[in-house]
C-alpha cells in the first residue's frame, strides 16, 4: 500500500489561533485514493523546520501534502521550502502574475507588490488553479514521488484537491458506503447485524454517532471488492431498510425537505423546549419554503393558552410536559396554520426544572395529521443536546410518518 | 522561551474518521504557559513510531504533550512507547487497577481484563485522575523535562489539563483578554485602534471574525506587562466601548439575556427568513424563560397576514422583506404576546429569491417598544451565513437598546 503524509504549515496552528480542519477532510479522501496516511505534522512559518520536515516526510512516503503557507507575505515560506528541500530553483510565473492582478483588480483598487509571491513557482511543478481564492497551488514529481502544496483555507483547498485527485489514484483504491440511522441506538444497530458485519474481512466497518447526525455505519473495501460491499448492504438494508434516513452526505431535514415535496404535503411547528430549534433546521434546506408553512415557538405558558388554545385545566392537571399538552398544542397549531401535517414538542431541557416524575430530558412529541401520534422521550446530554436530540427526533418521526412506516 | 510538543497517538486520526480536537485547544493553554508549541505531530497506532517520536520531540522541547492511546486496548500503546523511549519500565499499580475496577462495577457487570492494561504506569511517574473516563493520565520529569500523558477524548482531556498546568507554568506566563465586537468590522475597529494597537510591542495583537462571534480582538502580554494590557484594554474601551458587547467567553445571547433580567423586560421575536434560529438562539441560554416569552415563525406569507395581521396591501405593494412589513409583523407580535420588546426579521436568505432591487442577503429588522427602530442590512455569504448574521445582528441590536445608545 502506498503512503502519504500531510504537512500543515502555519504559526497560527501552532500558537492555537485556529484549529487544523484540513487534515481529517484529506485523511479520510487520501485513504479512499489507496494511501496509508503515516503521520500528520504541523509547524511554524520557519524556513528551516518547512525544508527539515519536508525532507523527512519524502524520504518515507510517496505522497505527501502540504497546507497552508501560501499566501502572499514573506510569512508564508512552503514555496520556498518544498523548493530547497527538494534542490529546485523557484522562478517567476508571468503569465500567472497576470492571472493574480486581473482577479485583483476587480476588487481592490490598489494592488500591493507582494502578491507576485504568489506566482513564484517550483521549477518543474504544475500550477493547481485556485477557483476561490488568489493563492494557486503546485503539483510536483520527483523520483516517482507526488508533493502536492495547497492552501490553508478549507473553503480554496477542497475544490484544488478535487481538481486533482484524480491523478493521486493508487492501483488500490477504496469504495465506501455510508449509512445513516436516527432511530436505531449504536449498541442495537451492531447487535442486529453482528452476523453480517463481521462474518467476513473484506470489508471494514466503523460505525460513529453524536446527537446531530445519528448512527454512521461506515462500510470500506477496495475497489475491487465493491460488489461484496454492495451486496452486503442489500442484506443490511433487509433487516434496518425501515430505520435508514440517509446515504452518505444526505442530512436528515433534507430527507424530510424532498418527502414532503414529493407527497404535496406541507408542515408547521409548535416549539417549546426547543425553541425553534427544530425550525431553523428544517429552514436552513434550501426551497424549504414549498412545504414549511410556520412555527409558534411557545415558550411561555401563556402563549401556549393564548395562541395555540391549551386549556387551563390541562396545564394544571397535567403540566406543559404532557401527552395532553403536546396533543392540544397541534390541534391549535392546526387551526392556527392550517398545515397538513403539525408536530408539537414540549419538554425540559434543563439544568433546572426536572422533578422525580419528569426528570430533566422529559420530552413529548406530537404528531398530528388525520390522528394523533404522541411518544414519550428521555433524553440524556446537556441543555443543547437535549434540545438537539428533540429536533432531530422530530424530524426522523416526520420522516417515518411520510414513509407510512 | 520553553518550548513544547503535542503527540497525537491514533489510527482514526489518520484515517479521518474523527479529528483532532485537543491539539488546538492545548496549543492555546500551553502558549498561555509561557510554551512557545514547535510542532503538533499525529501518529498511527504503531509502538514503533510512537517510540521514535517521542525520543524526537523530547530531544527538541522542555515540555511533551501526548493525546490518545491510554485505553484498555492491545491498540493502546501510548504508554509502552513513552516507557521505551526513555528506557523505564511499566508496572502495574495494584491500586489504580482497584480503583478502575470499582468505577467499572457500578456500570457493567463483567469486567474484561483488558482494563488492567490502564492502570500500568511508568516508572517515577505521577498519575493524573480521569474525572470523567476510565484512563488514568500520567506525567513525569526526565533530566528537567516534562512529559504528560493523557487521554484522547476532549472531555476527559481538558479537565485533567487543568488540574495539572499550573504544575507546568513557566517564568513566563502570558496574559492575555479578548474584546467581542459584532457591530463593528474588523478593518474598522483595526482603523480606529491603529494607533494605540500599534504603538508599542509589547502587547501582540490578532484579530479574528467569523459571523457566530463577530470580531474578536486578541491581546496577549507576558504576566510582568499585564498593566501595560490593563491600560490599553482601558484606551481601547474609551473609543469602543459602545461596541464591545463582551470579554473573553462571553456570548453575545447571554450578555443579552442578563441584560433583559436587569432591565426587568421581556421579548419576543417574529421571523421570517432566520426561521426560528434566533429564538434558538436565545432559548439555549440556560434562564431565558425568565426574559423570553415567545416567537412565531411566519415563513409563509399567509401566516404574516393571518397570524400577525400584515396587510394584504403592505405585501403587494411593499414585499414581505420591506421596512413596512417588518413594522407590522411587530405590531401583530405585539398585540399577539404582549412582550415589552418585540423584533421582527424579514428577509432573502436565497440562494434564490433575490432581484436587482432586493438582491439575496436583503435584510430588514425591526426593534419595537416605544417606537420602532427598523434597520436595513446587506448581508453577504450563503443562506446559513446570512441567517446566522440576521439572528446575532438582531441580538446586538436588542443589546444596544437595552444600553441605551
């Protein structure tokens, strides 16, 4: 298997001032290519330590990658680095000056000599457009070794690297699949497909959860095992097909967004504890305004009377944190927006205002469209996760709604 | 200056499955030390190179830091490397494993050997408690340098990094405030403060912005030239004073909520185009039930007419994102929730939706409670940008008013 490395360059790194958010997004792209990632190292603006890693790193690898380093100031030393590591000259590319002052000028009237930095290019190297920004990078082959120099904004690197990933393939490369659960807990999900999962070691798997995405089943194979992985996942797909939101990068309120759209139906919120939590999420799709009619965030008890016409009576009887609550809260929000489908949610998020009967992360939600449709919830996490897990929830019980599941 | 490492040990790291989420956070604290960081290095799960990495950094820093590899494991080598590299011998603490076990019982009923693998420890080191996992951390001197050990996920390490640095507190300590501005752009404020900023070199200066924060003006000095920060910190606040809505981790929703529980008022919100983000916002401020009543959400533009009575005629002749219609929709939100503040937020979030005259990133607020305060902005960035910068702006907004300026 070949391997690769990846170089961040930047005192800003190293001093804490942002955080490195380059290098999981090309560990994981590089696995994929074929490469074993070996070691990942950052270091300072420093002449000297760019041109020592460099040639520490190449000396053990057949790819490495370096971030960062590339803008215009006498900072931003990787040109100059990889070249002297390497014994190669850096010349001026004028054509790439061009290029750099035309972009330039239109936003700026004044244009300061140090970008021609910027055009400074490797002897031998082959310039990486750069679609966002005005620092290009460089690709280089040396003794049947790739060094690929990228900038350190995410936003600039992630297109360059696509542009070229391409020619980085190894004869090894990886096929993967993820799948994405809100309603299976991890332990469930593994317990369920144990026999499938592990009975064979073609294929790795690695499953991740947190309160905003679910469960992610992560399933890898080389490519030329793909068919393995393909059929597995028609098995795994027989026994969770029910509880599966979303493949790969598909988020859940996107999910939700296109249902909603392909069945004619439009949707509204009644938010307690979430606050328009769940709202904002589900307005944060683009064209959600074709099935999102409108919310009442009722985070008072009088506006829970008020506007969405809970009874009195109910709040006293049974408290806000109520199946009887929830359940009255969309019948006014019904009468109030008239949308085909409203979802209620009332609960406590804490830190204070649990009680022995309804313990912090107590959460009720309602679902009503031709009948009602109420689940109890106790969540566990802090005031934000109780919160997030309460949207999320909603949304995954809209979507198993619109499914007919 | 002293200098310092950070280690990361893990296969996952390399792999991109999760990212390295401490090495940012202990370049921080450790330059606060007084640590000047020289490299952050990440390896796989190879006792190898776990051994040839820290006999590396060690012979470069005063100070190691290792994250990760401290579980119960055979993949947990942290320990075995760092024994190696110094030529120490591991043994088991018959203590510690007694005390892992106990913490073990309360959770699981059958308690896997593995465990005792975390309580070996390096000959003459100290261990550091795990409030919060399983894995013990250790720290040890070795010919006056220190190396630290500890556990990989963040909510484990960042407590146990606190309960041992001030044992690492060089002859150096830095200090160090950050000032939060959201109304005012960073080329601004860097244009007003230039002269005192700049003026002396004793105090480094960075500046950041991001549309969550704002802009947040860094200033760091050694503990010896503290008064000479206290003093600028007082110049900088005579010029800006009006701006700054809070000190290093303060929170732009709390400031506001605090200031609402003083002032004795509460608020409502109506949102068009931010769809509930801003009353999310200030729901996940633990207490704002005190200050904060409620919102609707009128996405759809029946629910602007139906539910806060904006007039057919305003929405034809105006639009829905116009000064008037914000104005009504505050008027309605009024009269609907009788909150002593109301806002109202209508806007293009896009990516589609804008026109010449009301191009995408279009926004109006309005801040009701004598009279109305309506404000236009041009906001720039994709539809999560501009609905974040249309909540936090009305945030600063509500806190102005609150100050009276």
């Amino acid at each position: 298997m070949k391997k690769a490395a990846i170089l961040g360059v930047g005192s800003e790194l190293l001093e804490g001032l942002i955080s490195n958010r380059n290098a999981q997004y090309l560990a994981s792209e590089l696995k994929l290519l074929g490469y074993s990632v070996i070691k990942i190292v950052t270091v300072g603006d420093v002449l000297e330590d760019i041109v020592k890693e460099v040639r520490e790193l190449l000396s053990k690898v057949d790819l490495l990658v370096t971030t960062g380093g590339l803008g215009p100031t006498m900072d931003d030393l990787t040109r100059e680095g990889v070249a002297e590591a390497l014994g190669r000259k850096l010349y001026v590319d004028e054509e790439l000056v061009r290029k750099i002052r035309e972009r330039l000028s239109k936003r700026f009237t004044r244009i300061p000599d140090s970008v021609d930095r910027q055009a400074m290019v490797i002897e031998g190297a082959q310039i990486v457009e750069n679609p966002v920004g005005t620092a290009p990078g460089q690709m280089l082959k040396v003794d049947g070794r790739i060094v690929l120099l990228l900038p350190g904004p995410p936003q600039e690197l992630i297109p360059m690297f696509e542009s070229v990933k391409d020619s980085l393939k190894t004869n090894n490369t990886f096929y993967q699949i993820t799948l994405k659960y809100y309603s299976l807990p991890e332990s469930l999900l593994e317990d369920v497909l144990r026999d499938i999962l592990y009975a064979q070691r073609d294929v790795t798997v690695a499953t991740m959860a947190d309160h905003v995405e679910g469960v992610r089943l992560r399933l890898t194979t080389t490519m030329d095992k793909r068919h393995i992985l393909d059929e597995m996942v028609e098995k795994i797909l027989e026994r969770t097909g029910d509880h599966l939101y979303g493949v790969n990068d598909e988020r859940l309120e996107e999910v939700v967004v296109k249902l909603l759209k392909e069945r004619g139906k439009t949707v509204a919120f009644a938010e307690s504890c979430t606050g328009g939590l769940l709202s904002s999420t589900i307005v944060n799709v683009p064209g959600a305004s074709e099935v999102f009619v409108g919310s009442v965030v009722a985070y008072d008890n009088e506006v829970k009377k008020k506007i969405l016409g809970v009874r009195e009576e109910t709040l006293e009887r049974f408290g806000a944190v109520s199946e009887v609550c929830v359940r009255e809260m969309c019948e006014g929000l019904k009468k109030l927006m008239g949308a085909d489908i409203c979802l209620a949610i009332s609960g406590i998020a804490g830190p204070t205002g649990g009680s022995p009967e309804k313990p912090v992360g107590t959460v009720f939600i309602d679902l009503f469209e031709k009948e009602h449709r109420t689940v109890k919830y106790h969540f566990s996490g802090d005031r934000n996760m109780i919160r997030t897990r309460s949207a999320m929830t909603s949304l995954e019980l809209l979507r198993r709604h619109l499914k007919g599941v």
